[in-house]
C-alpha cells in the first residue's frame, strides 16, 4: 500500500493543532497588555504579510526541491518554537522577529498543505473528494477552537495572557507528530515553484478583464472588513466591559456559527441579493459596534456571515475567466491582493483609531469597507455577474 494515500488522514489531524485554538481571543490583549497601541499591533501584522508575500518564491523552491512533505514537516516546529518564545516575550522588537519567523512557517504550509491533499487523492483516483475532506479539515479547525475554550479560559485566570500563545506552541508541537507522518505523493499539479511566481503575474494576466477586477476588489474588500474586525474586537469587547478571560467563549461561540453557516448554507440563487447583503453587513457591523452599546453586541455575528458565505460565490464566477490549466495559479491573485490590502490598510486603521477614538475609528473603517464594495458591486451589477441564467 502506498504510503501517500494516509495523507489525507494526517492532514486533517494536524489541522487542530496549527489553528490558534487556545490563543486566538487573546492575542490582541497579549499586545494591549505589553504596552502597545493598535497601530502597532497592525505594523505588527503588515510585517507579517509582507514577509508572507516576498517568501512565496523561496518557499515554493523548498517544496520542490525537498518535497511537499517536507516543507509541512519543518513548518511545524518552527511555529511551535516561535509560539513559545512569543508568549514569553515581551518587547516589539523580538515581536517582529516572531512575527517574521512565522510567516516563514505559514509560508511553507500554506497552499502547500492543499498541493499536497491534491496530489495524493489524484494519485488513488480519489480527486473527486477533495472538497468533502477540505472541508472536513477547516471543521476540525473551527471545532478546536471550540474545544480550547475551558483551557483557554482557566491559563488566563490562573497563570497569563502569555501562557495561552506557549499553550498554542506546545500543541502545534504535538500536532508535528502528525505532521512527521505525510510523505511525498506523485505530483500531478505543477511545480510549487512555478505555480507561486506565476501567481505574481496573475494580475497582469487578468488585468484586461472587468469583471475579475471587480470580482477580485468585491472579494478583497469583504475579506478586509472581517480581517480588521478580528483585531479591533478585543478593544471592543473591553470597552463593553467585558472580562478578557471570556474572549475565548465569545469566539467559540462565533466559530462554531461559521461551520454551521459554512456547512448547512448552500447558495445557489439569490446571489446578487446575498452579495448585497454581505456589503451591507461589512459596514453597519462596524457601526454597530461603535454605538459600543452591549445591547448590539450580537450584531458582530454579522461579520461571520460575511467571512463564512461571501468567498465561495465570488471564487466560482472568477473561476469562469481562467482557463483549467491555469486554475491553481491564478486563484492565489486574490490572496497576493489581500495581504497587499491586508499590510496597508491595517496601519492606517490602528493610527485613526489611536488618534480619533474607538468609536470614530469604527465608523470610518465600516464606511469605507461598505462604499468600495458597493461600488464593486455596482459594477458587477452592470455587468450581470451575479444574474441567474436559466
């Protein structure tokens, strides 16, 4: 029996254990409480990105040179290492080395986790079952957070905000063990190598089609709103009084509203309506959370139906203007404009909310968030991207 075919297996038991699940709530009070502002916390961020963006080539080198397999299997403990050190650390300088050494981590993961599920399913014949064990993986993701919540809750209590990121290094440490399982499968897909600098011409490829770009800013916008609303809740839900140490329940709450969203919310009709909706929520989620009445705080569930729903209609019409062979490369456009977006609208945010307040720096961002993708829409809407056609 070929040793690949348990790959898919291994994957998805190591998926729990490179998820946050015991630190995610608590990472932005970790910074709070070592001194630092917002702007720093997304310079912080924008370095990461960054370093995510310009490590594409070299990482996709490793996975070809030395095996997808491998590239997972040296990813693991480096995060694990730097987790550790970043919950004993307490200075912006080590944060930005950490920050660099695991995005050097994520980089050796990322898209090479997928490359390498395709790979050994296509080689069994088992391709057609890609996306049931996709989403099998992102479910274990979301269920651990859910799982970490009484040790979340009980490291911050009883010991720190720190202890929580050394607890996420020790299980990405165990979850190593399974990464050590993977082997290299027979690759049907590419080199990795050229599958990521391809990516960065990808632009330039699908520049001269409308609706890709509006489809790609639509996407990037919407994916922006809930990225910037990740980092910005914990100052929220402090400003409501909320205490830190139940940060972890709020997101396991939210966590496991996007797998029931992702799992039972199937959109077939209705989707120029739906992406209305989405814009909508982007921006008026924000407000809401600036009124910071406690009253409205459910309303931040409006942002997990915007990140749980919108990418999936929005990546089935880009997919309509790229040709199969250039499936795999072309869709990482979206991602390269994210992390662009991503590195410097964060910044940005973090200085206003710094200088104008919490409550003004929320309604700028929601404002903004909504009116540019509204008016991605407007152009799709001319364009009847969304339109049903029977």
């Amino acid at each position: 029996m070929d040793r690949y075919k348990s790959n898919a297996k291994w994957l998805t038991l190591f998926a729990p254990f490179s998820s946050l699940s015991i630190s995610a709530a608590y990472i932005t009070p970790f910074f709070l409480q070592k001194g630092m502002n917002l702007s720093q916390i997304f310079v912080l961020q924008s370095i990461f990105s960054i370093t995510f963006l310009l490590w594409e080539i070299p990482s996709g080198y490793i996975a070809d040179k030395f095996g997808r397999a491998f590239s997972i299997k040296i990813s693991a403990p480096i995060s694990a290492i730097a987790f550790i050190f970043y919950g004993l650390s307490s200075h912006f300088w080590q944060f930005v080395i950490l920050e660099i050494v695991l995005a050097i981590a994520n980089g050796l993961v990322s898209g090479i986790n997928t490359a390498l599920l395709l790979d050994s399913l296509k080689a069994d014949g088992l391709e057609d079952t890609f996306v049931g064990i996709s989403q099998r993986i992102y479910a274990w993701s979301y269920a651990s957070t859910a799982v970490g919540v009484p040790i979340a809750i009980l490291l911050v209590k009883y010991v720190n905000l720190g202890s929580t990121l050394v607890a996420d290094g020790v299980l990405s440490g165990i979850g190593a063990l399974f990464a050590f399982q993977l082997v290299e499968a027979p690759q049907s897909n590419g080199s990795q190598e050229a599958i990521r600098l391809s990516a960065w011409h990808s632009m330039r490829q699908l520049s001269n089609n409308a609706e890709a770009r509006w489809l790609v800013a639509l996407g990037s916008m919407l994916s922006l709103a809930t990225y910037l609303a990740y980092w910005i809740s914990a100052p929220y839900y402090q400003s409501l009084g909320i205490p830190v140490v139940l940060f972890s329940l709020i997101l396991a709450i939210r966590s496991a509203w996007k797998a029931w969203l992702s799992r039972y919310f199937i959109q077939k009709r209705h989707l120029d309506r739906n992406m209305i909706v989405y814009a909508s929520l982007a921006g008026l989620v924000y407000l809401a959370m600036a009124s910071r009445q406690i009253w409205l705080i459910w309303l931040v569930l409006g942002h997990d139906v915007v990140q749980a729903l919108h990418g999936q209609p929005i990546t089935a019409q880009l997919n309509v203007h790229i040709e199969h062979e250039f499936r795999a490369t072309l869709n990482s456009l979206a991602n390269v404009v994210k992390r662009l977006l991503f590195a410097i609208s964060g910044p940005m945010v973090g200085f206003a909310i710094d200088k104008l307040g919490l409550s003004y720096g929320l309604i700028i961002t929601g404002i903004i968030c909504s009116s540019v993708a509204f008016i991605a829409l407007a152009k799709l809407h001319k364009l009847q991207t969304f339109k049903e056609r029977r």
